[in-house]
C-alpha cells in the first residue's frame, strides 16, 4: 500500500484521481448536505496501482480489479 494524500470534505480531489473515482467522491459529498462535515477529511491510498479512498465516517471508494469504481459504506458497496 501506498500513502497518497488527504484533503477536506467538499475541496479539490487529487488531479490524478480518474473521472469516474473524482464523481464518486462528489456523489458520496452530495449525500452529506446538510452535516457537519467541517472536520472530516478524505484520505487516499494506492492499493495494486488503483486507488483507494476512504472518508472520516468508514465510506470507502475503490476501483475493482475489472475497472469498476465501487463505493462502500462500512460493509454495504452502494
């Protein structure tokens, strides 16, 4: 695994994120209107050369082995 970066709820995700990864992340923030979310942060990670981000609240975005962007919340992919 290799550490990526961090950044607050509602900023810039990282450039090299994909298209499809950077709408997840926008999708899962779009269903926080209305929380404090002030302190939460995103963190990615690379897993395999693919992306893994992960929210504050346990929301995990992931890119499957098939190309997939899944998103998880806990142990339920959304």
């Amino acid at each position: 695994m290799q550490l990526g970066t961090r950044w607050t709820v509602g900023g810039e995700p990282p450039a090299r994120l994909s298209p499809e990864v950077r709408a997840a992340v926008r999708a899962v923030e779009g269903e926080l209107l209305g929380r404090d979310t002030t302190l939460w942060r995103w963190t990615l990670t690379w897993l395999e050369n693919r992306p893994v981000v992960e929210l504050d609240d346990g929301t995990v975005i992931r890119v499957a082995h098939d190309g997939t962007v899944v998103t998880e919340d806990g142990d339920t992919p959304r």
